[in-house]
C-alpha cells in the first residue's frame, strides 16, 4: 500500500512538472526570421577601379547574386547606383551622381550585405602637402592670418602634430601657411585654459577666452595682452603690505577682464570689443588694503554689464558704449547669445547677436537681432518674427552682401526654413536660397565662399533624402553642389572655414573646430583641403 501511495505521488509530481514547464514555455525568439540570402562579398578585396568619380563604371566581387538579380539594389555610400550586370561571381554598377566615398553594400528584401569601401573622386579633396596629418589634441577655436608666411592658432589644445610631447603647447601656436610648427614662437606654459580669440592692437596681442593664468601670471580674469614674442605684457604696481610700506612687482598690465569666458573678439581702433555670457566687468587693485586693511590683498572690482564689452588698451572699461547716461549697462540678452562683427565694407562697426534669446535690450527680437557701431540696436535690421528657434551659426559674405544662418529652427519670420536660411543684409529672407529636408541631426555651420558656394556641416545624416554624413557644400540656391559631395563621413563640429591657397596656387580651405574625421580619415581639428 505504501509503495502504491508512493507511486501516485511520483506521477502526481510528474504530471505537475509537465503543467509548470508548459506555463513557462516561450516562443522561439528566431521563429519567422529570414532565411540567409546567401550572398558573400569580400570586404578585403577591393572595386574595380576602387576609386572614381560620377559616372565611372565599377565591378564588385561578389557571389551567391545571380538568382536575385532582378531584386538587387547597390548603394555607394548610401545612394543608390544604376545596375548595368549582375552574375553569381560580380556585379557591375555605376557610381551616382550624388555619391559619397564609403562603404558599398547590396540590399535584397530589405538585408543588407555590407561591400568594400570605395573613394569617390571630386572636387573636394584633404590636400597631403599641408605639413600635420595629427592636427591639434584639442579643438582649434581661431586661425589668424598674421603675416603672409604665418598664422596664429588658438583653442584648448596642448599638442601640435606630435610637436608639444616633451614640452606643452598650451593653447596658442604660430604656425606657417603650410602647416608647419613655428618654433621661433616661444610661450612657455601659456595659458592654463582654453583660448577663444586673438586680435593684434597695436603693438601687442590681445587673447582671451577661460583662463586665469598665462605663464607665471595668475592675475588674469579670461583676458589679456601679449608681447609680440608671446609672453604677457607686465607693469610694476606698488603693492600694499599690513605693515603699509609697499613693495613693486609685476602683474599685467592689462588690466580688466570678465567673471566667465569671453568668446569673440573685435578690434575696434585702439580698442577691444568681447563677447560672450558674462554677467560682469572686472578689475584687479594693487595698491589699496582690503576692507579689513590688515591683510596682503589684491582687491576684485566689478561692473555688472552683460555679454558685450569695450575695453581700452590697458584693460579698463569703456563706459561710452552700451551704458545709458546714468552709468548703467544696457540689459543685454535674455539668454545665450554668439555674435558676428564686420570689420569691413559699408556694414563696418556693425555686429549680428543671434543666439537663443526672446529680448535684447529690454525690447522683444526673436534669436537675432544687429547693433550699430555705438552699441544700439540697428533699426534698419528687420528681422521680423526672425527664427522659431535658436541660432547656432551665422556669417556674411561681402561678395552676395547676404548672411547665412543655421541652428535647429524650422522657420524665419513665418518662412519655411529647415535648419538653414539666407538672409538679405537688411535682415529679411533672401528667396533665392531654399533649405532641403534635413534627417538625423541639423546643421550647426554654414559659410558662403567667394565663390558663391556654402560649406556645411553638423550632425545630420541626410540632405534633401541624399546620404550625407555632417558635411556638404551647396551651391547658392541650397541643392548640392555637382562634383563638390564626393567626401565621406565627417564627425565633430566646424567653428570656421578660412579660404586660402596651397602652395601650387589651388584654391584650398582651412577647416578648424572639434572634429576628429574628415572624409573617413582621422583628423585632429584642422585640416586644409582643396577645392578645385
């Protein structure tokens, strides 16, 4: 009977179990997957040819392709090419007018197989005579033509093409126009944080940007003047002690600066015109006790005056621009702001704030509005609504008298206007320009050449449903440049683009900012590449 009793026991268990294991069963996780397409593409052997412009016919190696060849579709890069043949060994393509370098890869039902790279030839090409392939380790904010052999460059790196291992390049370099160090230059431990600009006045260099020291000199409230060899510009100032008998020492002679970064900078005569998202003017006193008059001090004034400041040669504020006549600063922005000065032609003295603002000067302007030479608001500027959204970038080009603007806006003053907008010097939209479709990002910087055409770039990964990986160049209506797309990915962020000259006489542009990949090449945020 107890072995009966222990029999049912072991199938009531059984019966249990087999309930539990059917309650907890799952579906399989591959049922309905595709079946494998059978196609296999060397990554490693290259097209033939593995490079070519628009038009030029390629073959890719390839198998397991003939029982689809009436289902294939070939990218370059993204983009679609025309198919002219298709065999289980090969397939024969040719490259898209709006093609990309990148990776190949053939779609069948919507699986990808992904095909070696191929370079796509065109107009726009990273020039190997520009003597640094390494570039900066940190981003290059300002290239400044000094002379017409050499250029200063400024931003937050410590490094120059390997050149700063044993001893740091802190954040200002001179270099030649063809890229190389320029060690007659010598600054020492420079400036202990990042340089936004630089501006000759006079005899001396003016730098500023977050900062609080350069070289031995700890005095220093994110702006200040250099001698032409690079080394701060000092003064002796008698110095207060608590015993009240004094002594000299050397502190810079600029003396004035900001509570947080300056980030322009424009020569005005014999002054300085800064900007950027201060709240105060400040001024160091050497010579005078703190309130207590016991201790060793340097006394901290400050002036409150938002975003947009004049300064003298020395340092001291300039009170006859933008202050009322009561000796109260202007209101400013009430948000972020950037700005864009001219320095020349018939708009000389004016300068553009844009940013991410509601009111300027306590009246309303959406994002954008323009000051006269005194520090007012421009009334001949009309903007209107101006943009539905913030601004990140804008310049001028003397040539089409026009502005070009970008940032994450949709429309500019009730036009459509996708990411980008041309405007007339008068503020209004140029209806010449017409932004395309934007996907995966915006455009954060745009300029118009000379020539006419636009250099664009963000973190987008299409324009007008065309494959474009953070940068394109447009021509003066907003569609892509013929022969001027073949460039692959670029990552990171462009703060300028300078037009210049290889040594051959090509027409080249320098690229500066925080970008790491330039046509699918590792760069260190400046690269100079031709453009014919």
């Amino acid at each position: 009977m107890k072995r009966f009793t222990y029999i049912l026991f072991l199938v009531a268990l059984a019966v249990f179990a087999g309930c539990k294991e059917e309650k907890e069963a799952f579906e399989d996780p591959y049922s309905g997957a595709k079946e494998s397409l059978g196609i296999a593409i060397s990554r490693d052997i290259d097209p033939q040819p593995a490079s070519g412009r628009a038009g030029a016919t390629v073959t890719v190696a390839a198998t397991g392709l003939e029982r689809y060849k009436d289902n294939i579709e070939f990218t370059f890069n993204g983009v679609p090419a025309k198919i002219l043949s298709v065999t289980d060994s090969e397939i024969t393509v040719e490259v898209p007018d709006n093609a990309s370098s990148g990776v190949t890869s053939i779609i069948v039902d919507n699986q990808v197989t992904i095909g070696p790279y191929f370079t796509v030839e065109g107009l726009v090409n990273i020039d190997p005579t520009f003597q640094t392939s390494i570039g900066t380790n940190g981003r290059v904010n300002q290239y400044f033509p000094l002379t017409e052999e050499t250029n200063i460059l400024v931003g937050g790196f410590t490094n120059y093409d390997n050149k700063g291992l044993l001893s740091p390049l802190n954040r200002i370099i001179r270099i030649t126009d063809e890229g190389a160090l320029d060690r007659t230059f010598r600054v020492g431990k420079a400036a202990n944080g990042q340089l936004f600009s630089f501006v000759p006045v006079g005899n001396k260099y003016i730098i500023a940007g977050s900062f609080s020291g350069y070289g031995q000199q700890f005095n220093i409230s994110n702006i200040t003047a250099l001698n032409t060899n690079g080394s701060v510009d000092t003064a002796a100032y008698d110095t207060y002690l608590t015993d009240s008998t004094g002594f000299t020492s050397n502190f810079p002679r600029f003396n004035g600066g900001t509570n947080s970064a300056i980030e322009r900078m424009y020569p005005s005569g014999d002054k300085v015109i800064a900007t950027g998202n201060f709240r105060y003017y400040v001024k160091r006193t050497y010579d005078q006790p703190n309130f207590l008059g016991v201790k060793d001090t340097i006394i901290l004034d400050s002036t409150e005056i938002r975003q947009i400041i004049r300064l003298a040669s020395d340092g001291s504020l300039d009170k006859t621009f933008r202050f009322d006549g009561s000796g109260k600063a202007f209101d400013g922005a009430n948000g972020f702001i950037d700005t864009y000065m001219h320095t020349s032609g018939p708009l000389a003295g004016k300068m553009v704030v844009f940013g991410k603002f509601s009111r300027f000067d306590g009246k309303a302007a959406n994002n954008i509005i323009r000051l006269n030479a005194d520090g007012t608001i421009d009334e001949t500027f009309v903007p209107g609504d101006g943009a539905d959204n913030g601004i990140s970038s804008l310049n001028y080009s003397e040539v089409s008298d026009k502005y070009i603007i970008t940032g994450n806006f949709s429309s500019y003053n009730g036009h459509e206007s996708i990411g980008m907008a041309m405007l007339n010097s008068n503020g209004s939209v140029a209806s010449s320009f017409a932004a395309k479709a934007i996907s995966g990002g915006y455009v954060n910087f745009a300029k118009q050449l000379s020539s006419g055409l636009i250099v664009a770039a963000g973190n987008f990964k299409t324009y007008d449903n065309i494959f474009r990986s953070g940068f394109m160049v447009l021509d003066a209506t907003g569609n892509l440049a013929a022969g001027y797309n073949n460039t692959g990915r670029f990552s990171g962020n462009l703060r300028d683009v300078i037009e210049t000259t290889t040594a051959t006489q090509k027409k080249a542009l320098i690229l500066i900012g925080a970008f790491t990949v330039f046509d699918n090449i590792d760069v260190g945020n400046i690269v100079r590449v031709t453009i014919e």
